[in-house]
C-alpha cells in the first residue's frame, strides 16, 4: 500500500473538522480504497506515534508528521491547501 494519496479542494471544504471518520483525510482514503469496510484517521501525541495513522479495515498504517500538522492546521481553523501523503504499514 505505497498508493500517493491526494486531498482535494473539496475533501478540505466538505470534510468534518475533528472527525476520525468524515475528516479531510479519511474522505480521501475512502476515495482511494472504496471497497474499505472502514476508514478512521488521527493525529498527534494520543496516537502514540506523533504523527498521524489511519486505519483501513483491520490494518494499521502511519502518515508523515507533515501530514498531522496539516490535519492539526485545518482542525485549528487554519487554511490548507491541497496535499498528497503515503500511507506506511504499522
């Protein structure tokens, strides 16, 4: 799962701030893997990791730190523009 994951425009508008399951990310993963029975993403120190991870199914994967701050930034109210990220297996 190397897949480049894009957040669009419109991930960022319609996305549910401080939401693990409709947030800016998880739209995107939902657009990447479609066929997902569920899709979650956080961020930041209570994740354990201080960066980010999503869950995709059952399977664990980590986001770049660049990526949580991102998430944190839009969370907080902060503009941002669109990004891609990997995913890295846990």
């Amino acid at each position: 799962m190397n897949k480049l994951i894009h957040v669009t425009q419109k991930d960022i508008d319609e996305g549910c701030k401080v939401e693990g399951t409709s947030c800016m990310v998880a739209r995107a993963l939902k657009r990447a893997y479609p066929n997902a029975q569920s899709i979650y993403a956080s961020y930041g120190s209570h994740t354990g990791l201080g960066g980010a991870f999503a869950r995709i199914g059952k399977k664990y994967f980590t986001m770049s730190i660049a990526c949580a701050k991102r998430m944190s930034d839009w969370d907080d109210g902060k503009t941002v523009k669109p990004f891609a990220f990997r995913l890295k297996p846990r």
